[in-house]
C-alpha cells in the first residue's frame, strides 16, 4: 500500500545546520586530499561540463612517457544515462591540446565519446592505463574521475537530482532490523525534498525512524557533490527469500524523481534462534522481585534484553509453572534507532499468583539469538527458581446489597477472593428488569381503569369490563419470572473453595446461560477467572457486572483493585447512570396515575385539576424519557482486549503496520464492526482498528432473561 507524506523540515533543517557548521573544514580536508591524490592520478578533462539529454561529449586525458603502440586502456562501467559512442582513441599528444604536456616529452592523449541519454548528473571513470616499456617494467596508470551535467531540455534544462535507495546490509536475516536510508546523491548542493511517496515491500514490517543519516560530500576533480539523506527507515524481514523494496516518487524543487527498486536477499534463521527471532548483539536475564510471599500476594519475575538489534521485534520466552498461573504481564522498553538497530532495552514483567500454598518451581526457558557480525546463534539460560508461599486466612465476604464496599478499603486479598452466596446473589439480582417485556405489564392497571371508565361511560356496565379484566390476568399470570440458578451457584462456590478454579469458572458459566445480566454471577464468575490466569475475561465480567449494576460501589472497587494489580491505566470506566429499572418503575406509577386523571375527568372540573393533569402527563413523558437514556446507557457494552496483547491498526487490514500495542485487559470503546475488525477507542482517547478476535466484546450469552 502507498503512503505519501511532506517531508520534515525541523529534520532537515537540522541536517543544513551541522553541515554549514563543518562544511568549511571538510572543504578544506578535501581539497587537500584531493590535492594529494592529483599526485597519484592522471587528470580527466571533459569536453563540456553541461550538455542537454540527446548531446555528444568527449572526455580525454594525457599520458605522459608513452607511445601510441604502448598503451591499453581498462574502461570502468559506465552509468545508465549515457552511453560510449566511440573510443579510446590514442594519439600522439602535443603542446595545444589543452593538457599539460612537457615539451620534449613523449605524450599520448586518449580520448573517448559518449551520448547522453538522459538527464542527470553523473560519474565518469576512473580508468586504468596500462602502459608497456621495451626496455623497463611495464606500469600502470590511474585517471581521475570527471562529472558530467545532462540538463532535460522539457523542463528549462533542469540536471534533476538522483534518489536512491541505500540499504545498510543487502544480504540480512529473517527478523534483523536493517537500516534502510534513501538519500538524494551527487547533488550539487543540500536539498529538501516537498513530498515524499513510498510503498511499504512485502514480506515485513516498514517503519520510518527520525534522527538517523548524515550528509556526506565527495570531490571529484573540482567539483563537490553531495549525499543528502532525505528519510530513514528500519526494515524487519518476515521472510527468508528475495524480498524487493519498491520505487519511491520524490518531489524536489517542482520536479518529481522515482528511484529504483533495490533487492535484499534475506538468510533464514538458524532453528536455534527461530523461538525468539532475536537478531542482534544482545544479553539476557531474568529475576524474581521476591521468592517468598503471603498467599494473596503473587511473584513478580522480570526478563530483560540489553543491547542493539531488532528489540522491537522479538519473542520473550514463557515462564513454565506447574502449580501457578500467570495472571498479567507487563512490557517496559526503552531504546532508540541506530544504523545497526535498535539500543536500548526492552523487559517484561510476570505476575504470577500460586494455586496454593508451598513450594512452587518456576522454569525461564533458555533465550536463544543470532549475532550477525559472527553469525553464531548465542544462548542464555534455562533458569529454575524456588518460590515460597506461606498460608493466610481469608476474611469473611462484604455484603454487596448495600452498594458499597467495606470501611477498610476492600483492596485486600479476602474481600476480593470470596464469592458472593446464593442469598447476596438472589438479593442484587435487578428486579423487573427493564429489557423483559412482561415487566411493562405493570403499566397495564391504569389502562384497565381508562377501558372501565370509558365502558361505563357508554352504560355498557361492568359486565363489558370483566372479559378484558380477566384476559389480562391471565397475561399477567404468565409472567413467569425466569428460572434461578441456585444448583449452578453452589457448585461453582463448593468448586472455588476446594481449589478447582477452572471448574468453578465452568459452573458460573453455565448459571450465567440462565441469567445473563446477573451482577452477582457475573461478580463471582470474574473472581474464578482471576485466580485461574484469566485476567481479561475477569474484567469484562466485573465490567458487566457493573452496567447492570452501576451503584454498586463493591463492583467498582473490586475492578480498580484488579486494574492496578494488572498495571492498566487509563481505563475506560464503565457508565454511571441511574438504573433502568428504577426508572421503569417510576415511570409505571406515573402513567398509572396520569390514566387514573383521565378516567375521573369529565365536566365541571376544575382548572386546577387540568394543571395537575398536565403536570402528571409531562412527568410521565420526561420519566419514560430517562428510561430510555438510562436503558441505552446499559446497553453500552465495553470491550476488553482478549488474553493476547493486541495491537492496534490505523487501517482494517492484516497487513497494515503495528501502531500501538494494548495489554490485556484494557478496556476500550467500540465505535464501528467493519469486516473482521473494531474502530476502537482507548482510555487515551486514541482511535484505531483492531482484529475482532483479539476483543472480548458481546460475548455473554444469549438466554432468558432475568
């Protein structure tokens, strides 16, 4: 996919600053430089500094002690925007020709033509002379080199700058980080570029990098030239094969230039290396914060990457625990772009929480890396470590009816890890729940009394009425309220507090089939989660929990204290609105009343009792109104990213570049559902796509109703 973009100026800008600051001195070094290689080197003369696209030029040069039979010529490969037309010519030398010849001496002068093709700037020689003696050795001679002008007579005989790509290692590894520079070369002097069009190569990841190039200037002759670096960018293959960065369009002083393709040929790591596809001159270590703990706490181990290489890249291995779970884990880096890749560091952080209490292994795995200035796959590690748990009581449950948490704060380990009972379950469940139909049955007292009124209003007496009356009874008879789960709930808790989490989390699934808007089994089943390493599905739970629930202050408490414990900041809360059912029963004693008004209303009423109507039926209306804000606001699902860290898109793409990596766990907006992908929006208030598989959102079950 193309990409365009302006180019920077503040970059630049900064170039042109250093490089005015020792452009004199690197003037004058190369002058001298050049002075002393002119000693060396035969002197190039051309016949025309500029010539148009389609001209003829020559270039000639002397040398001196040699003869027309004793002199070959090795020609050098020449550019693609001119071609050699004729020559060398070797002739005997004399004193007019231009170049310096001593008088009395034996001189040839060689001379050669060319066309040029099209515009440009470019570089002529050097060539080597061969020069044969019948009496002594025979020795050999080296010319300088010559630059040549070819202006594009369409465009006011502009000589357009040449782009080229630069790729700081042709032949890398799957997974190096390789410095990619493309630079306008042999320019007379720095340039800025207006516009910038590159296309991404397939077959791995892309990005551009600010701060790295330099300007480089070269002397040919008298002539200094110039290598301006314009962008810079890190290329990861993916792949081992052929890989072909594309043609980039470069917009210079109103004229655009493209450049040419460049191949790289990438190597495939050694099978050692291919678990981390780490590439670089890197170390590796790993520690535990400390290993001894209170059960309810957990173990923090770090594995850290010091050193230069692709840091943003590889894979950490995976701690193996018997008897823990991995409940989090964090990244932290730091390092910055070079042109033999990143340096820095670059760590990650496990949190892991014991099953139970005792003696627990942990494994690191051995991390394994390529080093390609040797070529040799380097390895650290495994490493075993002993971790103790020591027991701890577990304090008695809060009471969540109230709707709010405990006076000590309820961040400590057993509030949070003790479940809610059947009793404080059945007791938070929302009552006449507002999203089942049959609870608006309650609205239909007042309209039996408008019917009555307006039957006997008509003398079609009470015996008209009572067929409507009993045929909703019967409705209302039918609303049966669904089903409980109190078996479902007591063998999750019965599981949960024998140890077989995973079964708990299996039997607060399926009471969760029964009743899907249940706080209560949602708050429980998120706590089962947590302990048995599922910190994501956790938070969604507790989210949701929380939408059918949002006064609940234990809910809310619980979910900061599982956010800091996973080290996600910048949460998206979950709403804080008045409860829809709440609503819905103001709203069903409103309009009872307001139909109540209606059927005693008749002739002869007062004008008070007209305001009091009025007044009755706008409260009912601005009443039904907030039921439906409030029922929207509920509706309002979060996502949460899945147990994966995901990382988020600028376009819906599976191709498309890596933007910003999300933990697991962080909650995030869901604004839009387009072809496998989410427009998210984060805590940060950052908007990208992101595969609908890496988000747990609209996922609880779709049963009766509660």
């Amino acid at each position: 996919m193309g990409s365009g973009r302006a180019a920077d100026p503040a970059a630049g800008g900064k170039r042109l600053l250093v490089f005015r600051r020792f452009r004199a001195l690197s003037a004058i070094a190369g002058l001298l430089l050049s002075a002393s290689a002119a000693w060396a080197q035969v002197p190039i003369a051309v016949s025309e500094q500029q010539v148009p696209a389609g001209g003829q030029f020559s270039v000639s040069f002397v040398l001196q002690r040699a003869t027309v039979e004793s002199v070959s010529v090795d020609e050098p490969d020449y550019p693609d925007g001119i071609r050699k037309t004729g020559g060398p010519l070797i002739r005997p030398s004399y004193a007019g020709s231009g170049l310096y010849v001593p008088r009395g001496s034996d001189a040839v002068e060689v001379e050669l033509t060319y066309t040029a093709l099209r515009p440009g700037r470019y570089i002529i020689g050097p060539f080597t002379c061969n020069v044969t003696s019948g009496s002594g050795p025979a020795r050999q001679e080296r010319t300088g080199q010559a630059v040549i002008a070819v202006t594009d007579p369409a465009h006011d005989n502009r000589v357009p700058p040449e782009v080229r790509w630069i790729v700081a290692d042709p032949h890398p590894y799957q997974g190096q980080a390789v410095f990619v520079e493309l630079a306008l070369v042999d320019v007379p002097e720095p340039l800025l570029p207006e516009q910038i069009s590159t296309t991404p190569p397939a077959g791995g990841v892309f990005e551009e990098v600010r701060g790295l190039g330099k300007i480089r200037s070269s002397i040919y002759g008298r002539t200094e030239l110039f290598q301006v670096p314009i962008a810079t960018y890190f290329f990861t293959p993916t792949t081992s094969g052929d890989v072909t960065i594309p043609p980039a369009n470069v917009t210079v002083d109103g004229a655009t230039v493209s450049s040419k393709p460049v191949d790289l040929n990438v190597a495939p790591l050694p099978p050692a290396a291919e678990s981390s596809g780490a590439v670089g001159s890197l170390n590796f270590s790993a520690a535990v914060a400390d290993p001894e703990i209170t059960e309810g706490d957990s173990f923090d181990i770090t594995l850290r990457v010091d050193g230069t290489g692709n840091l943003s890249y590889f894979k950490f291995p995976e701690p193996v625990v018997a008897d823990m779970v991995v409940t989090s884990s964090s990244e932290r880096s730091r390092y910055v772009p070079t042109e033999h890749g990143y340096t820095g560091y670059r760590e990650v952080v496990y949190q892991l929480s014991p099953k139970a209490p005792g003696v627990s292994t942990l494994r690191v795995p051995a991390f394994h890396w390529l080093d390609p200035s040797d070529g040799n796959v380097h390895i650290s590690g495994p490493e075993t470590y002993k971790l103790t748990t020591d027991p701890a009581a577990i304090a008695a449950a809060p009471d969540p009816s109230a709707g709010t948490a405990p006076a000590s704060g309820g961040a400590e380990r057993g509030s949070v890890f003790t479940l809610l009972s059947v009793e404080l379950v059945r007791s938070i469940e929302p009552r006449g729940a507002y999203h089942d139909i049959l609870n608006y049955l309650w609205l239909l007292p007042g309209m039996l009394v408008l019917a009555a009124s307006i039957l006997l209003r008509r003398r079609k007496g009470l015996r008209s009425v009572l067929p409507f009356i009993g045929g909703a009874l019967l409705f209302v008879a039918a609303a049966v309220t669904a089903p409980f789960p109190e078996n479902e709930i007591r063998d999750g808790i019965s599981s949960f507090q024998s140890g077989r989490v995973e079964n708990a989390v299996a039997d607060f699934t399926r009471a969760l089939q029964v009743r899907p808007h249940s706080p209560g089994i949602l708050y429980n089943l998120a706590l089962c989660d947590y302990q048995a390493g599922s910190p994501a599905e956790a938070v969604y739970a507790l989210a949701n929990a929380i939408r059918f629930r949002p006064e609940n202050g234990l809910f809310r408490q619980t979910l900061d204290w599982m956010e800091k414990r996973l080290s996600l900041t910048r949460q998206i809360d979950p709403p804080r609105s008045v409860n829809p059912d709440l609503m819905l029963i103001i709203t069903a004693i409103l309009f009872n009343l307001t139909c109540v008004l209606i059927a005693v209303s008749g002739a002869g009423r007062s004008g008070r009792y007209v305001i009091v109507l009025v007044f009755s039926v706008l409260l009912t209306l601005t009443s039904a109104g907030g039921l439906i804000y409030a029922a929207s606001v509920q509706q309002r699902e979060l996502g949460v990213i899945g147990r994966n860290a995901g990382n988020l898109l600028k376009i819906p793409r599976p191709d498309a570049s890596r933007w910003i990596e999300l933990p697991a766990g962080t909650t995030v907006e869901v604004l839009l559902d387009s072809n496998g992908f989410y427009l998210i929006r984060t805590g940060y208030g950052v908007e990208g796509w992101i595969p609908a598989d890496d988000v747990l959102y609209n996922i609880l079950p779709a049963g009766p109703a509660s």
